[in-house]
C-alpha cells in the first residue's frame, strides 16, 4: 500500500484529503505544519508521495519541499490557496512535481496524485549504477549511453545533465538547479549555457530526446517517460 504524507494546518482540508485518499486505497500520514512534516517524512519510513500546503507555520511549503529535495526525489505535490504565477514558479523552484490551487476536488485531487504515482514508477528503472528509460540506457561507472542499442556520443556535461534528469523523471530542473549541480556553484559565465547543453543532448538523443527530453518554458527542464 502506498504511502502519503498530507501536511496542511487546516484540519478540515487535511482530514477531507486523507479521507479520500484512504478511500482510494493509500495509507496516510498527517502533519500539521512544515516543521511536523520534515520530522515526519525523515522518521516514519518510506513514504511514497508528498502533500504538503504552501502557507503552513513553523516551515512553508517552499521550505518542506527543498529539504526533502536535498536527499529524496520522491514525488510532491503542493497546494495554496493563492494562484499567482510567483508561486507557481517557486514550487517548481523548489522541487514540487505538480501544484494545485485552492478550493479543488478531492476526487480530481485523488487522480492527480495516481497519475503523479504513475510517471514516478512508469518505463524507467533507476538503480546505482544503470538507468534504462524507454530504450535509453546509461551506464554510469562506464560513462555510456545507447538508444535502441545504439550508442550516443556525449560530453561530460551532456552525459551529467542526463544522468541529473533521468535519476529524477518527472521532476522539473531549473537553470540554476543544474548550474549548481552540474557547475558548481562557484560558476561564472553565462546560465543560458544550460540551455545550449540541453538542446545540443536532445538533438544527440534524436527521436528519443524530441518525446521525452522536455523544456517547461519559464520555469526549467525534465524527462518525461511513458505512461503506459
């Protein structure tokens, strides 16, 4: 059975959401607040998938996300009751997955969360040393990747900027989060050289990299694997 953390100081919007979810099936884990949540997803054992509410005391959203981020890749989502493009921007910034505005249907909310589930567990097997996403694999200790069979000749940036997306599919990657990881923070020169790397790897990547190497404009870059 799947595990869901649902962080949200409304007890009502908490209780309602756990409710459906327990109807459909998941187990439940209820935070109260930010910090409650970070304590809860680092203590319980394995959760599955993340709910957690922007404005929330003691820890917002924003924060909840970007500490799990630094040691988890597993699937959040985040609600609010505001809709401005800012805080859309900084979910995404931060990690989240999806992002849903308050007042929603637990129903659809419930179906966002199983299509959520879906793209995290879908065509990709990830272990340490091998990635295999819809006929890409990569090999990592070897520094290989083959399409179909076919090997594809990258750079070591390329090479890191896909083993960075494949490891977390479905997630979305800022500019600034790749020239971090992939960088340094200690780089200077210009961020859009992300954007050069990228293109030239999907362009490598052929077929494969025009389905499934994704830009998400205003906001960053992710892999998207089948769904079937």
């Amino acid at each position: 059975m799947k595990r869901i953390l649902v962080a949200d100081d409304e007890a009502r919007i908490r209780r309602l959401v756990c409710d459906f979810l327990k109807n459909a099936g998941y187990e439940t884990v209820e935070a109260v607040d930010g910090k409650e949540a970070i304590e809860k997803f680092f203590s319980v054992g394995s959760i599955d998938l993340v709910i957690c509410d922007i404005m929330m005391p003691e820890a917002d959203g924003w924060e909840v996300t970007r500490k799990i981020r630094e040691s988890s890749s597993v699937p959040i989502l985040v609600l609010t009751a505001r809709s401005q493009e800012f805080d859309e921007l900084m979910s995404f910034e931060s990690g989240a997955d999806d992002y849903v505005t308050k007042p929603f249907s637990p129903g659809v909310l419930v179906k966002r969360v199983e299509a959520i589930l879906k793209r995290s567990q879908s065509a990709s097997t990830v272990n340490d040393d091998v990635i295999s996403i819809n006929g890409l694999v990569i090999d990592i200790p070897a520094h290989t990747v083959t399409n179909n069979l076919k090997p594809v000749e990258l750079t070591i940036k390329e090479h890191n900027i896909l083993v960075k997306l494949a490891k977390n599919s479905g997630r979305i990657f800022s500019r600034e989060q790749l020239l971090d990881s992939i960088w340094g923070i200690d780089f200077v020169g210009d961020p859009r050289t992300v954007d050069s790397h990228v293109a030239r790897l999907r362009t490598k990547l052929g077929e494969w990299g025009e389905a499934h190497l994704k830009t998400v404009y205003g906001v960053g870059y992710k892999i998207e694997v089948d769904k079937s």
